[in-house]
C-alpha cells in the first residue's frame, strides 16, 4: 500500500505510536511523524515505540528510525503543528490523524486540515475511555459538529489528579485510528464511518452514527475554519530572576504534571496529621495542584503569588493514605499511570509482582507482549514458537537478529530495553486464540480469537494487556470485543 501521498501523524505519543507503529506494518506510507517533544521517562508505560535509552531524544526521529525501513519512507518532523508550519505539513498529504492530546491542539489540527481538504481522524484517550472519529475530505461531519469547540472553557478541565490514562486503552486507539486511515486513505470523501467510542471500564465499545451540523464553524456552509481557531495564548513575558525558594519549603516550580502533584502528594503525606507544608509552584501547577491535593483529603490553607509562580500551605489531612516508599526514578517512569484513581503506587506494585505469559503469535500476541512489558508487568514470557518472517519481520522483532523464533526475538529485544522478557515456547498446549497467562498476585487466562494481521489485531492485543491490568488490579470492566468492521 506504499506509494502515494503521504499519511501524517500528528503527535507520536500514547496513540500516535501505536498508530504509527500499526501503519507501518501494514505497509501504509510514506509516513510522516510530526512532533515537537524529546522523550521523558514517564512516556515509556504507554509510548511503546521508545526505551529507555530513548530519552531526550526527538520522539520523531526515534519513531521514524525505529519504523523506517526497505521499501517505506517515514519522515520525521521535529516541531509543533501550528498556523506557520501547517501548510508545509498537509502539502502532500492525503489523510491526516490527529493523536495530539491537548485541546486547543485538537482544535488547530483539525480545523486547518478541514480547511486544506484533507480527511482526519480523530483519536483520543483518558482514563479508562477513548474514541476514534473518521472525518472524511472536507468535513461533513467533522469534529466540531460533534463537540464544538474542545478548548472553549478548558480553564475548568481535567486537573492533574485526574489525569493519567489506560496504556491499553491509547494502545487500542492508536491501533485502531490506523484502520480508519489507512480505508480513508483508500476513499477520501466516502460517508464517515462514525464515532467508536471505547470504555473499558463499562466493558462496551460502541460506534456512534455521526452528522453534520450545518451550521457547523469548520465544515458549514460558508464556514472559514482557520477563522474558528481559537487564538493562541500570547507568548509570556521574560520572567524577572527568580528568588530562591526557603529551606524548609517544597519547590516545584520546574516540575511539570503529573510529576508536581506527585511529588507534592508524597512529601505531605510524609508529614505528620496536621502538620503543614509550603510548596512552590510554576504557572502549571498552581492552576492543578492544589486542587488534587484537596481531591486528595488534605486541606490547602493559603495560596500567595511569588514570582512567576505561587506559595501553597498544605496541610496533611487525618485521612489520606501515607505515601509508599518508592525511588525518584520508578516514580517518575510510571507518573501519569500512577496518578490515576484505579492504579496508585500500591496498583502500580501489584503489576510489577504479576507474570504474563503471552501464547500464540502474529499481531495479536506481538502487540500484547509489548504493551504489557510498557506498562510496568513484572516479567513477560513468550509462548510463540513460529518462525521470524523472512521478508520484513514487524519491530521490534527485527532488532534481534539470529533469533530463530518470533518468541526469542522479541524476548531479545525486550531485554535490550531492559525488561525482564523469556521465550518459553511450547510451555502451553496449542491453540488458535491468543492467550495472556498470569501469575502473581492474580492467577487468569484471558484470551481472544484470532485476528488477521493488521491494525485490528494489534488493537486486540493492546485490550488484552487492558484486560489483564485490570485482573491483575481487580478493576470493572474485562475483555472487549471489536467490531469485525474494525
């Protein structure tokens, strides 16, 4: 399916990765990843393109190396999709896939992709839930028939403490947005095949018919998109030197979410009931933390500008939980699923004392194994004694050259990310369905029936590792079903 025009994918994130990473499988391209972010360890439980070794790097140019191969082109862009860089981005492009993850960005993109004719999808993730929406050539429906404006108002949105997401969740949609934009690509100004939304959590996956909104401010009659973009924020003034924060006090002030309210999180509930702290926040945090922390059960008494920033009192309540004992480092890597109500540290320590054994192969079982090691399991055994395909092997089974069978190569490669990952193949009878295996804190088998390769599949295999956190966490919801249209 290389050849063509090509396919942009606008962030290379907890969806944009996946997608990618589907799309080049599939062998939709060329690609081009557009993202102006370096990698930090807190992306690597859910952004399953990159490793450890990948941070503070250009998650664009790690994408691309990673994907590129004989026969597809994968570009990389390292900036912000914005009004000066959009024309340059859509010039050749024939379908566009928005895995950005903040609203005004949502807004931008697809306004000007709207307004240049170029077909969107649309996909998103948080908590437990996600969506993908298909907007064919031109809109009609479009986005902003469904939603309006998704920045209008967002001074009130999601705070830190509600923030956070499902790796397999954002895994399945990225997966998934790749199907519809590889069929979009194929038909550009056919009927939108609808809203899919997602709930893991409710165990439902439903597609919504859509429709257009004449009087829609992007795709209407007469409508100018670029004029419906919300203007962005002036660019702040040169802040004046900042003044030391006191000894005794908590400086947060270049700490960005959720790391701040973790952080703020863990040194309060060191305190003693009652006892008060001073914590020092940026222009971010000030507008989300103290309010987790208040979600959190304790008491914010005083809130004083300082600079660029302000000065919060905290007091520890009666209440609230005493922070776990863990290091910086785990914290950091594992912040935005660990600030999610379900998960906590102590959620977080379950999955790194549970095994999963992976069994069966292709698709289905790849995505599996590698969205269950991302998301923090304690060790991942694969059960797939199939041969490595000679003509293109997928990543990460490429990276393990002289590997005989596609359970050892992606054990190998698995370990060079420094997970602990074995190939144990022929340890379970054999089966058509692919199958997670766990052991630990929680014994199951979960299982799904087979799918051909492709984007589906690796969406099958992102739900299996959602399925399997939550048996592991004993959280509602279980195996979803997909649309065989998907």
């Amino acid at each position: 399916m290389s050849g063509g025009g090509r396919v942009l994918v606008v962030g290379v994130g907890g969806i944009g990765a996946p997608c990618a990473w589907a799309l080049a499988d599939a062998g939709v391209g060329p690609l081009r990843l557009c993202d102006p972010d370096r990698v930090e360890t807190s992306n690597l439980p859910r952004q399953v393109l990159f490793g450890p070794d990948d941070v503070g790097r250009p998650k664009a140019e790690v994408a691309a190396a990673r994907l590129a191969r004989e026969g597809l082109a994968v570009e990389p862009v390292v900036a912000a999709f914005d009004a000066s860089t959009a024309d340059a981005l859509l010039g050749d492009v024939e379908v566009v896939v928005d895995a950005t993850d903040g609203a005004a960005t949502k807004d931008l993109v697809h306004a000007l992709a709207v307004a240049a004719g170029r077909p969107v999808v649309h996909a998103a993730g948080i908590g437990s839930e996600g969506r993908v929406l298909d907007v064919p050539a031109g809109g009609r429906p479009c986005l902003a028939c469904l939603f309006g404006r998704l920045a209008a108002g967002d001074e009130g949105g999601d705070t830190c403490a509600r923030f956070g997401v499902f790796p397999g969740v954002v895994g399945a949609v990225g997966a998934l947005a790749a199907g519809v934009a590889a069929r979009r690509r194929r038909a550009p100004r056919a009927p939108s095949e609808g809203l899919l939304v997602l709930d893991a959590g409710a165990g439902r996956v439903r597609t919504l018919h859509v429709e257009a909104d004449p009087a829609c401010p992007v795709c209407g009659a007469g409508a100018d998109p670029r004029a419906a973009v919300r203007p962005g924020r002036a660019e702040r003034a040169v802040a004046a030197p900042r003044a030391p924060a006191p000894p005794d006090a908590l400086d947060l002030r270049d700490e960005a979410c959720p790391m701040n309210l973790l952080r703020a999180r863990r040194a309060v509930e060191r305190l003693a009931a009652r006892d008060t702290l001073s914590v020092w926040l940026g222009e971010e945090g000030a507008s989300t933390v103290p309010d987790g922390l208040v979600a959190l059960g304790h008491d914010v008494l005083e809130q004083v500008a300082e600079g660029d920033g302000v000065r919060v009192v905290v007091r520890r309540g009666v209440r609230a939980a005493g922070a776990d004992d863990a290091s910086d480092a785990w914290l950091r890597r594992y912040a935005r699923q660990i600030v999610l109500a379900e998960l906590g540290e102590g959620g977080q320590r379950r999955l790194g004392a549970a095994t999963a054994r992976v069994v069966g192969t292709g698709d289905v079982a790849l995505a599996a194994a590698v969205h269950l090691n991302a998301a923090g399991f304690g060790a991942v055994e694969l059960d797939d004694g199939s041969p490595i395909p000679v003509a293109g092997p997928p990543w990460p089974l490429r990276e393990a050259p002289g590997a005989t069978t596609r359970g050892e190569a992606l054990a190998r490669a698995l370990l060079a990310r420094g997970a602990v990952a074995r190939a144990v193949a022929d340890a379970s009878p054999p089966t058509p369905r692919v199958a997670v295996v766990l052991e630990g804190p929680v014994a199951a088998r979960l299982e799904v029936e087979p799918s051909p390769d492709g984007p589906r599949a690796r969406a099958l295999g992102a739900l299996l590792c959602d399925a399997a956190m939550r048996a592991v966490l004993r959280l509602p919801g279980g195996l979803l079903s997909l649309p065989t249209s998907r």
